[in-house]
C-alpha cells in the first residue's frame, strides 16, 4: 500500500535540453507571468487520506508530490509550465475517492492524478479517471486486480485501464517475499492468519497463505477483524489456543496494532508479521505491550540508505513540512515526477505547448518515462505496474522499526 522527494537527479530522463518557447498555452489554460513570459498552469491532483486514523500516511503523500511540483518549478522542468497541485481527502472511503475522481476530472487543468492510497478506493476511482483520459499513478495499491484484471490469480492478465499506474509493487510480489522470510529466515513453521475484510488486506493474507502452505508452512488458523473496531480479544484467544508460533495480519496499523497488543496479553509470545500497512511508528504505539519482535514488509529499500533519496530528503526537512514523508514519501514522489516527466514529453513533441488533447498524451507518454527517482529507477511495464520489485523486512527493535534485509524478489 505505501517515502522521499528532490531531485537534482542528474540521471532524471534526459531527453536532451528541451528547446521549449516561454510562451507554451492551450486553449482555456491559466497562465501567469513569471517575468519571463507567461506560464501554463498544470494541476497535479493528490487524492490520499488527509485526515483520520491514517492521515500519517497521507499527508505524506501530499506533501511529497507538492515537493516534486515545488522541484520543478523551480528547475524550470518544463518550461512555460507553472505546477500547482489539488489534494483531496477521501478518509479511505472508496465512495469518497469516488468523488474527489469526479472533481478532479472536471478540472480541466488536472493532467495527472497521485493517489490514493487503499486499493478498494482505487478500485472506486480507475473507471472515471479512464472515461477522461486522466492519468493516475498510485505510490502505495498493491493489489495486482488493479492492473492485471480480476483473473490474475488464474494466470489470466488483462489491464483494465490503461490510465492506471502505480510505483509501488504488488502483493503478489509483497506477500510471497513475507512468506518466504517468516518460513526460512524465522523459521516459523505454523502461522495463525488475520485479515481486515478490506481489499488490500484480504488480498495480501491470501497471497501470503498460498506461498506459506507452498514452502512447507501450516496455516493452523484464521480469522477476520473489522476496520474502527477496538476489542479483538477473541481472535487474540483463538491464537493463543491455535498453537501458533507466528501470527500473520493483512491490514492497516490501527487495527494491527491493538490486534498485536491484544495477543501479547493474552501470553502468546508469537510474532505478528503483516505487510506495508502496518509498517508505521503509530503501529508500535498503538500497543501498550512490547512489541519486539514483530515484523513487516514494505515496498523498494529504506529510503535513508538509498543514496538517491539523500536529496529528497534533505529539501522535504529544509521545506518545513508538518507531517514525515511517512512510508510512501519517496514513491509519492516519484509517482509525481513521473506525471511531471510526462507533461514534459507531450510538450516537447507539440513545439513547446501542450497539446489539446494532453491529457492523452499524458497517458501515452507515462507508459514511457524511465528515470532515476528517489526509490531506484522508475519505469512502467505493460500493465502500468513498475519495474521496481525490491523490498525490505522489518522488525521492532528497542521500540522502533528496524530494516533486517532487503532484496529485489525474482518470482
């Protein structure tokens, strides 16, 4: 589901020095004067929780791809091109995501959309973004239905839209590279299995599942929580009772932290291993038992070892920023970038304005891009998925997430 930001990137897409005019416009465009001519007005849409119990991540988000435009503007990435970017707050409502697709597309000025950050509010937004034309590029939906069809699990790919991508890598890739660590790194041979009903995290405890039972591993349980509930004492009895050595949770930290807490208190020193939603200090904090100990996986590598996100990292906190660039920072934006890089090829191949039809061309042109971002390099497959299929295991280690290996997993 879910870190980074500025680059001075030397490797960012180099198409050359784009000879674009000052002046580029299209019919109905706000400009503004910059002193060197008039700009073109482009929105970047965000649309990502804002506020509620994982607002953390969302504000990441936000703030993210609001440095990549800052970035740019200031670069001069595209020249004749102003950035701006519109955020929108869907609380992790699919119907709200809905909503906010909606408004964004009635911007005429939206040529791309970062976001969001649930699958099951993708799943809400990916029809009206395709009916437009508008791009959008998710830095945290895993779920592989989004981009490979519904059949995907059948060996059956089909892309749905061709105006959904996203940098975060799949489940599939997510969930087998969980079951292959708790298996043979931990050594963790009878797995209790908990999800939250939702898309995502149904999705990641089945993919998980099916790897676990294929290296050998018993799944001696399972059992649903419901999302804004407290009080999981029961599924924390069953796994004390189930003899488990190991508790696998697909779903977000609110819930994966209290179920953590929960199961702890009732004696069962087992580990609780879940996916990118849980990895999150609010996740720790939501526990008033120790929870050393318990492990996740989260998408790309630690974003403050990767020499490419030195720069991003520095103007995030040189930015005065609220909020941390939380665990989907760096591919926010990258997600953005790649928008930005796009906007730049459709006005390079129109004589330096963007064409009537950019949203289009915006769409067609992602589909190339291939740069060095802050998360690695950024490119798109022939189902909008990235390229970039490295991952990272963590553990909680004198109260706090600690990275204990990272691989690129080849299926």
């Amino acid at each position: 589901m879910r870190h980074r930001s500025l680059l001075v990137l030397t490797t960012v897409i180099t198409t050359g020095a784009l000879t674009l005019t000052a002046c580029g416009s299209r019919d109905g465009g706000d400009s503004k004067d910059n002193g060197g001519g008039k700009k073109t007005t482009v929105v970047i849409g965000v649309d990502a929780p804002l506020t509620g119990s994982l607002s953390a991540l969302g504000q990441g988000i936000k703030n993210s791809v609001d440095l990549a435009a800052k970035t740019a503007n200031k670069n001069n990435e595209v020249p004749g091109i102003e950035f701006k970017v519109e955020a929108l707050d869907d609380q992790a409502v699919p119907a709200s995501g809905q909503a906010n697709a909606t408004k964004l597309v009635g911007n005429k000025d939206v040529l791309g959309v970062v976001g969001p950050l649930n699958s099951g509010v993708a799943q809400q937004m990916q029809g009206v973004f395709a009916s437009a034309n508008l791009a959008q590029v998710s830095p945290a939906n895993t779920n592989p239905a989004l981009s490979q069809g519904d059949n995907w699990g059948k060996g059956e790919f089909k892309r749905g839209f061709k105006t959904y991508f996203r940098t975060a890598a799949t489940d599939v890739v997510q969930g087998k590279f969980a079951a292959q660590y708790l298996f043979k790194d931990a050594g963790k041979k009878k797995v209790f299995i908990v999800d939250d009903k939702q898309t995502y995290g149904a999705g990641l405890a089945a993919i998980f599942a099916e790897e676990f039972k294929k290296l050998g591993g018993e799944v001696v349980g399972t059992d649903h929580v419901t999302v804004k509930e407290t009080d999981f004492s029961s599924t924390a009895d069953k796994v004390k009772t189930s003899g488990a050595d190991s508790v696998y949770f697909g779903g977000q930290y609110p819930e994966g932290g209290l179920l953590a807490d929960q199961i702890k208190k009732t004696g069962a020193n087992v580990p609780l291993m879940g996916g990118d939603g849980i990895q999150d200090p609010a996740f720790i904090s939501a526990s008033g038992e120790a929870n050393e100990g318990d492990l996740a996986t989260s998408i790309g590598y630690p974003v403050e070892k990767l020499d490419t996100a030195k720069k991003f990292i520095e103007d995030y906190k040189a930015e005065g920023y609220k909020d941390p660039y939380a665990a989907y920072g760096g591919y926010s934006y990258d997600a953005g970038w790649a928008v930005i890089q796009a906007v730049k090829a459709a006005v390079a191949a129109n004589s330096g304005k963007l064409p009537t039809d950019a949203r289009a061309k915006v769409v067609e042109a992602l589909g190339k891009v291939s740069f060095e971002g802050v998360t690695g390099k950024v490119a798109f497959d022939e189902y909008g998925d990235t390229t970039n299929k490295q991952l990272t295991v963590y553990k909680v280690e004198g109260g706090k997430w600690v990275d204990v290996k990272s691989d690129t997993f080849n299926q």
